[in-house]
C-alpha cells in the first residue's frame, strides 16, 4: 500500500480494525514521507525509531477496540511528552526533558496511537506565521516559501503534507484555525476548560486550548472525542457531558440557524474574502441552514483587548524561566545578572517584546488603564456573543481576512501581523469553539477558509455544520510535493 | 502616550531581561505602534462594566492534597542547567 500516507485518519482506523494493514507499515510510510520531507522543517524533535518500536509492539497484541489502533502521530512541541525533549519552540527550552505526560497527548496514547515527533510552532506559541521559532521557520506545503500560519505552523504543515494523518495544535487567538485556512486543513479550537491544558506550555492561562488539526471534518471530531476529557490536573477543566463527536456526527443541519456578523466585513478586506463568504453563505443555505444578520458590536476592540490580555498573562507564566531549574542559563556575575541575562539570551524577541508589554500594563499605575479595561473590553465582547446566540445556533465568518504570505513579509511589522487574527481572537476572549474549515482558493491558488463559531460546549454542533458545508465545498489541496527529491 | 527609553529600562529591569541602548530603541518604537493600537479601547466607557477574569464559569475546586509521583528528584533535578547531584546550584547570594 503505497498511498498509505494519502489516507485520512478514518480511513487508517478503518483498514487498520479490518487487519488489512498492520500499524508497523502505516507507521513505516509515515516515517519514510516525514524523512523525505526534512525541507519543510515541521519537526523540531523527531522520534521514528521509538515510533516504529511501538508500531511492532502494537502489532503483537493488537487492540482493536481503541479509536487510535496504532496510528502514528506527531504532535506540537508545546506538550510535554513524558522523557521526550520539549521545546515549545525556544531556546530557553532547548534541553528540557519533561518528567511528565501533558493530559492530551496522554489520551492520544492510551487509545493506541503512538508519537512519530514534536512539531515545530511559534516560540511559546507566539506568533502567526511560525517565523518565531527558535528552531527555524516552516514552509507551507502549498508553495515554497509561503508562511504555514502559526503558531501552530508545524503542525498544519505536518497535516497538509501528510507527514501525519492528525495531529494537534494549541490556540490562543487563533493558532490552531489560522495555520489550518493557510494550509488546506481543519482545524478545531474548543470551547475554553473542554481539553485539559495540565502539560501544556502555559501563554497566556485563560485563552489557550488545545485542539485537533486534521484532513477533515470527521477525522477532526474524532480527535476531539479523544482529547476532551474532565481533568482535575487543570483547575479551569470544566465537567459537562462530552459527545462520542464522530459518532454523533450528521450532515443534516436544516432549520439550523446561522448568524451572518456585519462588524467582520471590515475595512480593507479583499473582496476574495468576502466573495468565499458570500459562498459560505449560500453553501449553508443549501444544506438546508437559515442565515441571520446579527451584530457583534464590540468586535473591533478585540485586538486591542487581547494584546494586553495576553501579554500580561504571558509574563506572568513566562516568570518561571529564569535559568535555574531547567532550560539554558547565560553566566552572570550574580544572581540577577544571570536571571537577566538567561532571559535576554534565551527569549527571541517577539517573546520579549510581549513579556515587556505584559509587564507594562501590569505594572503600577497602569493596570487600572490598561489591564483592568482590558478584562472590561473582553466582558462586553462575550456579552455580544451572548446576545448573538439568543437568535442563532452558531456564526459564519472567514477565518482570516488573507491567504498565506511569503515568509519575511510581515515579520518586522508586529501590529500588520496581530492583524492576521482579527477573525479568530474574538472567539477565545469569550471562550467559544471555533472550526476553521477549507472553503476555496484565492487567485494564487492559495487556500482560504471559513470559520464557524459555536456557542460554549456546542462542539457537536458546528462540527455538523461543518460536516455538512464540507461536503458542498468539496475542497481539494493542491499539494505538489514540491519539496520531494 | 509615548514610551521612552528611561520608561523601556524600567520594564526591562522588571521583566528580568537586560537591554541594551539599541534593543531599548527598538523595543521603544515596536510598543509605541502597539499601544497606539491599544489606545483604541479608550473610545468605549466601561466605568459601569464588571471585569471578565474568567470565562469558565464555574468556582474553583479543592482536591486533597496527596503526593501522586513519588521519587522523581533525580530526573527533576538532571533538567538543571549546572549540575549536582541533590540541589540547584545558583551564583553566590551571601557574601
């Protein structure tokens, strides 16, 4: 079976449960399609050997029973993997072997699935176009030298090039969805305290959650259903009743409604966006969906909220790394000289310029006008949202307001990069879910795709939606392979 | 607002990282086009709205409190950037 890596996720799980292949060769193709694929750079720590040990393993005593029979997975390096390095894309982190299992990726292995590597991201997941890693930037699969989104960079361009059938990803303000319309995949961020975030890097503590990234919307569901566990390890791992997601799963969305946000058509916005919008729409209405204009009111301060919501939390995590425990220290000729220094050498700058703003609006004097505000800000966006979903299901929007950019086009511009997440970070100050789904190409023939955002816990539901308007869409990845000798 | 380069020295010496005179500037003129940016939230009052610190909306929860990994210091202690055996070692802090 030489298509093996072609497959999705389902359909591995299906041949693998009907023995017509064993989880040595899926993992074995796998493995040769991420060496063959070293130009892409998705991987920062790659861990075949181990991955092919635990395939025959799996194979001896096969269980068949679990949902991930011996599929091979490389995951984002912002999850500790118990004795596997974990960087989150620093330098700070550069040596550091965790001594524990991050509670998502634990639940990955205990249904059969065993880790091929950890994929490359934004430095703490910190950026949008995985250009802050310590460890180089990715290629996106679709074109040389295009960005793969970030920060979950590496694991979209891991997805899209199938260098793994699935993977995860984590999102703070759009980290998982965005990668995933730059590179042709689906991406999930759930609902705020539904994935447990206990081993994972900590950004920015009441933002970040980890979720699937995946070829489709079913091998997407799938995921979340393993993923989503009530975990007493986090303390904001909210205990609601959790969907078997994959199985639930319908393509019948009629009498849904749907809300249609006027404050995302905004200023500037190239009229590709909105034209797949204004296709979305009609695809929805299709499936049998009712469409509703609904106002977001408060969605142009979203932005500006989350940059100082985010960055202060960041500083405040990021106090841990101080050269003393674990990770690089710089010498120093005293205690703070070597704090100082550690932290200077050892953060790249976009990680020191939102520790600097964090501490900012933090610090005394301004944290009533910044911070405070701020958290006041993100009230009446979730309140907006609130008032929303009193009329409708769920919203529609793009995912991002362009395609992919060529690497190095936005990089010395911060705000032109924050820029990039003005569809998604709304979604994670009021703590939704959120899928990003492929939806069509823009002149380059570059992918673009559509945001469908639910009501807390409703993951099922815009899962269905996006069941449904995928089969409409009938998307096609244009991969060449280009970066195949 | 601006912020300058004695406003840059102060942050840095709070955040724990050193800066020099040419990374001041720099970080001077990034934050000055962020907050710009920022600025934006001073066009909404919000003197009658209560702040979001979390958006899970459930109150926090008390566990026992066990030890669960047990004998894990010699790994702990193998992450640490200068070796020893039992402790972490730092420069001097005691004359």
């Amino acid at each position: 079976m030489s298509d093996i890596t072609k497959q999705s996720l389902s359909e591995l799980v299906k041949n693998i449960k009907n023995k017509k292949v064993s989880s040595e060769e899926i993992t074995k193709e796998f493995v040769n399609r991420s060496e063959k694929s070293k130009e892409l750079n998705a991987y920062i720590t790659e861990d075949y050997s181990s991955a092919l040990d635990k395939a025959k393993k799996f194979d001896q005593k096969p269980n068949l029973d679990l949902k991930l029979p011996g599929i091979p997975i490389a995951v984002k390096d912002l999850f500790c993997t118990k004795n596997i390095r974990t960087t989150a894309g620093s330098k700070i982190l550069n040596n550091f072997v965790p001594t524990y299992e991050s509670t998502v990726t634990q639940n990955i292995w205990n249904e059969g699935a065993v880790l091929l590597g950890k994929l490359n991201c934004d430095e703490f997941a910190m950026g949008s176009s995985n250009e802050t890693s310590f460890f180089g930037n990715v290629q996106n699969p679709i074109d040389k030298n295009l960005v793969p989104g970030g920060s979950s960079g590496g694991s979209a361009s891991a997805v899209a090039g199938q260098l793994t059938p699935i993977t995860i990803g984590t999102d703070t303000g759009g980290s998982i969805r965005q990668p995933a319309s730059f590179t042709g995949t689906v991406g999930l961020k759930p609902t705020y305290g539904s994935c447990s975030r206990y081993g994972i890097v900590a950004f920015a503590s009441s933002l970040d959650q980890a979720g699937p990234m995946a070829q489709n919307v079913k091998d997407c569901a799938l995921l979340q259903e393993v993923i989503s566990t009530y975990d007493s390890k986090d303390s904001t791992s909210i205990n609601f009743k959790r969907n078997e997601y994959s199985k639930e799963l319908t393509n019948n969305i009629k009498g849904k409604k749907i809300g249609i946000p006027k404050e995302y058509r905004v200023d500037g916005m190239p009229k590709e966006i909105e034209d797949l919008w204004q296709k979305g729409i009609n695809y929805a209405k299709d499936c049998g969906a009712e469409i509703i204009d609904i106002s977001l009111p408060h969605t142009s301060y979203a932005l500006p909220t989350y940059y100082i919501v985010a960055p202060a939390e960041a500083s405040s995590n990021l106090a841990r790394y101080d050269g003393v425990k674990y990770g690089f220290r710089a010498k120093g000729e005293n205690l703070i000289d070597m704090y100082e220094k550690t932290r200077s050498e050892g953060f790249g700058a976009e990680v020191q310029r939102r520790i600097m703003i964090g501490t900012y609006v933090l610090s005394s004097g301004y944290y009533d006008a910044y911070y405070l505000k701020a958290q006041k800000v993100r009230k009446l966006i979730k309140n907006d949202f609130d008032e929303a979903y009193k009329k409708v299901d769920a919203i529609l929007t793009p995912s991002t307001p362009s395609a992919a950019f060529k690497i190095g086009e936005k990089k010395d511009d911060p705000v032109s990069m924050y820029l990039n997440d003005i569809f998604t970070v709304p979604v994670n100050l009021a703590g939704l879910p959120g899928i990003s789904i492929p939806a069509g190409h823009d002149s380059k023939g570059y992918p673009l795709g559509l945001q469908i955002i639910g009501k807390a816990f409703d993951e099922q539901n815009i899962l269905n939606i996006a069941y449904a308007m995928e089969e409409k869409i009938d998307f096609k990845n244009k991969i060449t392979d280009w970066w195949i000798k | 607002m601006s912020i300058d380069l004695k406003t840059i020295k102060h942050i840095s010496k709070l955040s724990r990282i050193s800066v020099d005179d040419q990374k001041a500037e720099k970080l001077a003129n990034d934050l000055n086009s962020i907050f710009k940016f920022i600025e934006k939230l001073n066009e909404l009052k919000t003197d009658k709205v209560l702040p979001l610190t979390s958006v899970a909306e459930t109150s926090l929860k008390l566990r026992s409190d066990e030890v669960k990994s047990n004998n894990i210091r010699e790994q702990i202690v193998k992450n640490s950037p200068q070796d020893n055996e039992d402790y972490f070692v730092v420069p001097k802090v005691i004359e």
